[in-house]
C-alpha cells in the first residue's frame, strides 16, 4: 500500500460551490483572495469589524454563469436578515 508520503503533492484552493436553479448543475468559482496589508490600506473600517478574524480575506464575484447552460445571477451568500 501506497504511504501518504509517496503521493505527489497538489494545492488547494477556496472555492465557492453553488446550484444552478435552471438546470440544476453544480458549479463551482474559486475565492479571490485579499492580503491582509492590501485590505488594511483600502478597507480600514472592515478590518476594524472584523478584528476577531484570523486568516485571510476571500471574496467571491458580482455575478456568475452556469457552465451547463449559461445562466446568469448575482451572486449572495444566503444570510441576509
Ligand atoms: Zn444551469
């Protein structure tokens, strides 16, 4: 049996998966990662908020496209209120 050790290393990427309501495909779009000195320099006051955050700052697009059929929608996360 193969160790774990042996196997060729590949990186991971953040990613958002979502359902298209047309045709019901999964899609997938990776995170656009934000580094925390750029954030700090043009988001201050969302630094601020967040101050009990740790780890990196990911954002996801406006608008996104279903690779199977070609639908269009503006991306949300699901927790307005
Ligand atoms: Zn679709």
């Amino acid at each position: 049996m193969r160790q774990i050790d042996d196997l060729p290393e590949i990186e991971l990427h953040v990613a958002f998966v979502w359902d298209c309501d047309r045709c019901g495909s999964e899609n997938w779009c990776r995170s656009v990662c934000m580094e925390s000195a750029w954030m700090e320099q043009h988001e201050p006051d969302m630094v601020k908020e967040q101050a009990d955050s740790i780890g990196d700052w990911h954002t996801y697009p406006e608008a996104v496209i279903c690779g199977e059929c070609g639908a269009t929608y503006r991306a949300g996360t699901g927790d307005y209120e």
